[in-house]
C-alpha cells in the first residue's frame, strides 16, 4: 500500500468509475475491489466497499460511501497532454460519457470528479511571465477545451 492515497467518495459507482478511468488515462489500473464484510450504511453485505486504483500513475482508493458528500471543483485531477489529438482524447471521453463542459479546461465526469486536461503549451506560457503569459492566459479565458494552436498562436503574440 503506498504511503498516501487520495481517497474519493462515490455515492456508489466507485468501481465503474475506476474502470472507465483505466480505459482512458495510461498508467491507470484497478489494483483491487473489496466488498463489504458487513451492512453498512449505504449498502449490504458483499456490496462493494472500496476499490484500488491508479489514474495516470497516482494511487487512489473510491470509497462507496453513499451520497451524503457532494464533489467540487475544490478537487480535480489535472492531466498534461502534448498536442490537439490528446487533449482531444481525453475531453470527449470525459465529456462524452456523461460528463459536462466547464471553462479554462475544465470538465467534469459523470461522477461528478473534476478533471482539467492541460496542454503543457499552456503551462509553459504561463510559466514563461510577462506578456507570453498574458497573452496565453487572456485566450485561454475564453475557452472551455483548449485549443492548443490557439495558444500556441498567442504565446507567438
């Protein structure tokens, strides 16, 4: 078991949701699916309880808890992407199972977990300061996915 784990709360989707995420994001994985020994609150025994993952190489644990917490934005995953193609990539599969448009790159899963997909140009403009930055940062304000010859275009000035 690894020494920390972000631990997310599923009204009860906790194991499909893993699974989707596997089929999308490389290095991602269920590791393991414990079921319930007992009744508990939100479900019966031999319900799933918890579920072992990875998203993109960072160990998680989906806890199907019920739906007493709500998710937000206070929370997402910010996955990096190269080029158009995969940013493409991973916002319709998000988007298109589900999932809602938000702004600046934001998206949201049918489970309501947030995720931002980050071209690195974009990051990389930020970094770089000064007027590169602000030209980036004005165009991304306008954008719900990132469009990355448009910031690329902007970084250019």
């Amino acid at each position: 078991m690894p020494k920390n784990t972000i631990c997310i709360w599923y009204d009860k989707d906790a194991e499909v949701a893993a699974r989707f995420y596997a089929t999308v994001f490389p290095d991602s994985q269920v590791k393991a699916v414990i079921r319930a020994p007992a009744d508990f609150p939100s479900g019966k025994a031999g319900d799933v309880l918890t579920v072992d993952f990875t998203v993109a190489g960072i160990p998680c644990m989906g806890i199907n808890g019920g739906p007493t917490f709500k998710h937000s934005e206070a929370f997402s995953f910010q996955i990096a992407t190269d080029d158009q193609e995969e940013t493409d990539r991973y916002w319709n599969a998000i988007v298109g199972n589900g999932g809602q448009e938000s702004a600046c790159g934001w998206c949201k899963d049918k489970w309501a977990i947030n995720w931002q997909i980050t071209p690195r140009t974009l990051m990389e403009a930020l970094s770089a300061g000064g007027d590169e930055a602000k030209r980036a940062f004005e165009a991304m304000m306008e954008m719900g996915k990132i469009d990355v010859a448009k910031i690329e275009a902007a970084r250019r000035g």
